[in-house]
C-alpha cells in the first residue's frame, strides 16, 4: 500500500468499524429509485397521456420500446467510458442529463416529442447500473457482492412501488405532465450531492484501514480503469460466458419490460379499478420485488459461506431457480379471475425476475476481469434491452388486436424461463481464466 493510501486510511482516526462499505449503497440506493421512477413516469401518465394526446396503446408500448432500444444501444458506449475515466463522473454527468429529459417530458404534446425526449432520457440513464456494478466491485469484497447488489438493485423496484401512490396524487392534483418535472427536479439536485461528497474506497477518509484491507482480501479497493487491462474491449464478444449472460438477461429483461410498462394499464382493463385504487394495487408487487431481490442476494451469500457453492456458482444457482419461478407466475397470470390472486401472482412473478436481475448484475463481477466489470454489465445490459425492448411494442400490438393481454404474459413467461438455459450452461467461467487458457 503505498504513501497516499496508508496517510489517507490513517486519517480514519483508527477507527475500527467494519460497515462502511454498506453505507455507500445509499448512493446507488437512492439514484436507482430516482432512476426507476423517471422510467416509471410513463406508465403512470398513460392514462392520461391517451386521453389528453389521443395516444393508442401500441404508441405507448413504442415509447417503451425506444427508450429500451437506445438505452441497449448507449450500454457500449458507457461501459468503455465508465472502466476509461471512472464511475464517478459518469453516473453523475449522466444523472444530470436524464434529469433534463424527464423535465422537458413534461413540455412536448405530440407522439414525436415524446419519442424524442424517451431516446434521451435512455442516453443518460445509460451508464447508471454499470456504474452501480463498478462501484459495488470497488467497495466489496466477492462474496459480499450479491447482497450488496440485491441492496441497491432492489430501488429499480423501489422506483416503481413509491412512482404509483406518489405520481397519482401528483396527477390528480396538477395533472400528468407535473410528473416528469418534479421527478426531472429531485435528479438534478441528487446528481449535484453526489458529485461533491462520494469518494472511493483509496479516497475516503471514512474508511478504516481494517475494513479497506478487508474488502481488498476479497478482490475490491480499487477502482481500475482500462489502462490496466491486458484484455482488449472488442475481445469480450469473443466468450461463450459473456455470450450467456446476452442472451440470458435478453430473456429476463423481456418479461421486465412487460411489468414496467404495462402493469398498471393492465390492472385497469382488466379489472377497471379506479386511478386512487390504481395507486395502491400498482405498487404491492414492486414491493415484493424489491424485497426478493434483497433476499436472493442474501442467500447468495449464505450459499458461499457455508461451502455450498462458489461465489460464481451460488448466482447462477439463484438465477436458474428463479428465472423458472418467473415465468410459471407469468404463465398463470392470465388464468386468475380475481384481483387479489392476480396481485398475489404479480409480487410473487416480480420477486423472482427481479431476484434474477439482482443476481446477473452481481455475475458480471464474478465473470469480468476487475477492470472491466463496468463493460461487461454494460454488455449484459446492451443484450437484455436490444432484444428486450421488443417486449413493449408487441405486447402493445397484441392487446390493440386481440383485446387480451394473456398471449403477451404467457410468451413473456416462456421467454424468461429460457434465462435458467443461458445462464446455466453458458455462463460458467470467468473472462481472465478463459484468456489464459487461450479461449
């Protein structure tokens, strides 16, 4: 360790705490909701988008798909940039600029403003989970890197539990377009927060050495960029793991997108609750997401503890089983007559999909070489919403001609169980060890 690092860790006072580590997860906690209730904006404002635009609900399935498809496309990009010149500015630089696009959001009153301000919003949003998956590699040990990703992955269903009672009653009292600029608002003033006062673990002067030595034991400490790496970037398309987790999270991330966008629509043509019902119905199953993915990681990490399996091996234990509970829950949704057994089918689908989701954006660090954790989440994530971001648009054009949402839940559930396929079989082995070996 050199100089600067032990004066800088020396001035902790000798403190001898262990936890600090988790408190840097309010970070990545709290911009993820920020980051989901942006995203979760529009469903909220469909109804009244329809009404006030004269909007069809395939048009709204299209805003969903292009904001998923330059979101996909922007994940190159921002996975370079973010292992190139670090997670800091980039997560914050990107903030500020998705922040602007929920604002203006709220401004334009036609189907192409409106696709223009979602391809923006997906641009800044870009680089916001691979920079979490950077961040969480830096201040965590391997171990403790499921859990500590379940924490703050969680708030892309926390976003969407808060958005329904919170945007609701912003929507009745001052209309839909109050959303977007109260949400566009609460991001700027974040971004700026969070550029001055987050450090990483070699800056922190909060940081013990203790714990500082402990999370570098277990492989993190430093944040490394692309200079140190002997991998070159285009090469990771040349690994069949890397391949596994494309197409696995193409698989999750298409039965997600029919939740995110559609759920609330759903609930109302199903079951014609009212827009105050809506507010209360709409949010339980992002809770029981939220809360599965917190618990998945967890046992994660209980698995690894007690020699069960490696820490590669218990992610991709976790994401079979529940890619496969997803979509039985996802299948059987459309058979339920009631509200409540629908409800309950929803939180339990969501819990699972989500747990699934929790646990990929921990395998990229287990997958990656350390300096490239941020481009292998982002290329996982570029899969997972390039093919994804069919899912809007077609279940959209399937509801507008049949009338029915069950042949969109009934092949999204299918499509998710083919996650546990890829994930299995595919993704197994790390970058570094399949170069060495010449792979």
């Amino acid at each position: 360790m050199d100089d600067k690092l032990t004066a800088t860790h020396a001035s902790a006072t000798g403190a001898t705490r262990m936890n600090f580590r988790w408190h840097v997860l309010i970070w990545l906690l709290l911009g993820g909701i920020i980051n989901y209730m942006d995203r979760a904006s529009l469903s909220i404002a469909a109804p009244g988008m329809i009404q006030d635009l004269g909007l069809t609900r395939t048009q709204i399935g299209l805003l969903g798909t292009v904001f998923a498809w330059t979101y996909a496309v922007m994940q190159l990009p921002a996975g370079w940039i973010i292992d190139r010149f670090g997670a800091k500015k980039a997560y914050a630089i990107g903030m500020i600029w998705w922040s602007v696009a929920t604002w203006l959001t709220g401004v334009v009153g036609s189907i192409s403003g409106l696709i223009v301000m979602r391809a923006l919003l997906a641009v800044g949003e870009a680089p916001c989970w691979p920079t979490s998956a950077k961040i969480t590699a830096a201040w965590f040990p391997g171990k403790e890197r499921g859990f500590a990703t379940g924490i703050w992955d969680s708030s892309s269903k926390w976003g969407p539990a808060l958005a329904p009672a919170l945007l609701v009653a912003l929507m009745i009292a001052f209309g839909w377009r109050s959303l977007f600029h109260v949400t566009g608002a609460v991001g700027i003033a974040f971004a700026i927060l969070f550029l001055f006062l987050y450090q990483n673990p070699v800056q922190s002067k909060r940081l013990s050495r203790e714990e500082f030595a402990y999370i570098e034991a277990g492989g993190g400490g430093h944040e490394r960029s692309l200079t140190t790496s002997s991998i070159k970037w285009r090469s990771l398309f040349g690994h069949r793991s890397v391949w596994g987790m494309i197409l696995g999270y193409f698989c999750a991330i298409w039965l997600w997108n029919l939740f995110l966008v559609f759920l609330p629509l759903y609930l109302l043509d199903r079951f014609h609750i009212s827009l105050a019902q809506l507010g209360v119905y709409a949010s339980i199953p992002w809770f029981g997401g939220a809360l599965g993915e917190i618990v998945a990681g967890w046992f994660a990490t209980r698995l690894v503890d007690r020699g069960v399996a490696s820490s590669l091996g218990a992610k991709r234990i976790i994401i079979v089983c529940c890619s496969l509970g997803a979509a039985v829950c996802a299948i059987a949704l459309p058979f339920t007559q009631s509200i409540t057994m629908t409800i309950v089918l929803m939180t339990v689908g969501l819990a699972f999909i989500a747990a699934t989701i929790g646990n990929a954006w921990a395998l990229a660090a287990d997958i990656a070489p350390s300096s490239m954790v941020a481009s292998v989440s982002a290329i996982q994530n570029f899969g997972g919403y390039f093919g994804g971001a069919f899912s809007p648009v077609v279940a959209g054009f399937i509801v507008d001609r049949t009338g029915s949402y069950s042949l969109a839940f009934v092949s999204g559930g299918a499509i998710a169980g083919c996650a546990a396929l890829f994930y299995w079989f595919m993704a197994r082995e790390r970058v570094e060890a399949a170069s060495s070996a010449g792979g």
